[in-house]
C-alpha cells in the first residue's frame, strides 16, 4: 500500500550507544564508525514467529551490549595477535528497530537511514546487520492450518556484502549451526534491487550489510503466527552467534597494523 497517501504515521525505537567500543580503541584513528543492527517491528496478525522472533534477538543483543564496552584479548576473537601490535578503530553500537515493513519500508527509508547518513561521512564503511523475518521458528507445524505443535527448525540463510571481508569472516561462524546456512558474500550494492527484505534498502545507500532470515514458514502473513511459532532453544543460539560474531567483528576488522617501535602507550 502507499503509506503516504492515507497519512500513515508509525514511530521508530533507536538506541545509539555512543561510547566507543571496543574499550581498546584508538580515539586518534577518527571518531567512532556506527555499527548498525536492525529489524523490522509489524507485521500482519500477531506475527510472533514472522517479526517476534527478530525483536527479541535485537533486546537480546541490546542487553549484551549496553553496559559495558567490550573488552577484547588477543588470540580469543580471532586468529591475530592484535592487543600489542595494533590498533583498532572505535565504534558506536546502534540499534534499529523499525516501522512500516510491509508499506515500503518508511520508517527505514525515510527516517533511519538519513539518521545514519548524518553520523557518517562514509557509508561504505558502516557495516549494517539486517535481521529479517522468521528466525528461530520450527520448520513443520501439525494441523491443516498449521495451528498445531510446531516441529525442527526453519533454515536461516545468512549472506553478507561484496567488498566487505571482515563482515564476511565474522559472520561465517553461523554455518556452525546446524540449522543455519552461510552463503558468504552474495550481495552487490550495485545490484541491490536484487536484495531480499528491508536488506535492500541499506544496500541502495551503499553499506555494506549481512542479512538474516528465514524462509518457507508455514504460518508466514497467517493468523496462526501466534507464541508457538518459535522454537526457542534454536533461536538462543541464533542469538549468542550473532553476538559472538558482532564480538569478533568489533575485535578484528578494523585493526590497523602498527610497528612495535611505534605503539601507542
């Protein structure tokens, strides 16, 4: 529908956390980069599985990161030794929740998106997590309504930007979930018609994004997406990968090599 022109109006939660992160970085490399990580908060009925499943990994995430900024020690985030031979650039962690999904995306084009262009000078160098829809949910649910007990797990695909490694390697630990697929990096910001979901969006501003999601749920726009939807033991440890990979993307990808005769005190 067009939003627009029957004078919708819906509100977006952001929360920007801008102390920088992680505690090691190096404030003389420039001001902190956002670090952006969003979902999409409506949908059609109840659309626990659809939309809830997103949000509560978000407040999940939100929790993990809001009080202190993260400490990071060589040799556990990554393959490098980077305490004593670099120097990391600073971030600040923010995080989207927003309207309007199904109207176009408004509240995405319209507002977050401008909001982080005047954080920036340069977009490409803002990595962007889009958590899309049906995460965590069962794969097969039981009646002819598919009202039923739910059972396994829909597949999560999980791909990130061309051009952009140190997202890429940080997000490829999802493949060690059983349930989870990682097609690595697929999607072309100059094709980013060719995104799915709300991913496209900050691929057409030039970031470069990973994108989570589901897809083939069963009770995907039907009022039978109500609690049940989700199975909750898969959509934990959805949850603690993509913080572990925000952890080793925050502690890696933006080191900047410096000689031991010229390290910072």
């Amino acid at each position: 529908g067009d939003w627009a022109s029957v004078g919708a109006r819906a509100r977006n939660v952001i929360a920007l956390r801008r102390e920088p992160n992680p505690s090691s970085c190096d404030l003389s490399l420039g001001p902190p980069t956002p670090l952006v990580i969003t979902t999409s908060m409506n949908g059609f009925f109840r659309c626990a599985g659809e939309r809830g499943a997103g949000i509560a990994l978000m407040l999940a995430l939100v929790r993990r990161f809001a009080h202190t900024p993260l400490q990071c020690s060589a040799g556990i985030h990554n393959k490098h030794v980077f305490a004593r031979h670099c120097r990391m650039q600073c971030h600040s962690l923010l995080f989207g929740f927003t309207s309007g999904h199904e109207m176009g995306d408004p509240g995405l084009q319209n507002a977050l998106l401008p909001f982080i262009a005047s954080l920036a000078s340069n977009l490409s160098e803002v990595p962007y997590i889009s958590i899309g829809a049906d995460l965590g949910v069962y794969a097969a649910f039981e009646g002819p309504n598919y009202e039923g007990k739910g059972t396994g797990v829909s597949t999560v695909s999980v791909s990130s930007t061309v051009g952009a490694p140190a997202l890429t390697e940080a997000f490829s630990q999802v493949s060690r979930l059983s349930f989870a697929t990682f097609s690595g990096a697929t999607m072309d910001r100059a094709n980013w018609t060719e995104a799915t979901g709300a991913s496209r969006w900050p691929l057409k501003y030039g970031l470069p994004v990973v994108n989570l999601l589901a897809r083939n749920f069963s009770r995907f726009h039907l009022p039978s997406d109500v609690e049940g939807s989700v199975n909750i033991s898969a959509l934990d440890a959805l949850t603690t990968t993509v913080a572990e990979a925000l952890e080793a993307y925050l502690c890696n990808s933006t080191e900047t090599p410096v000689h031991a005769s010229k390290k910072a005190s």
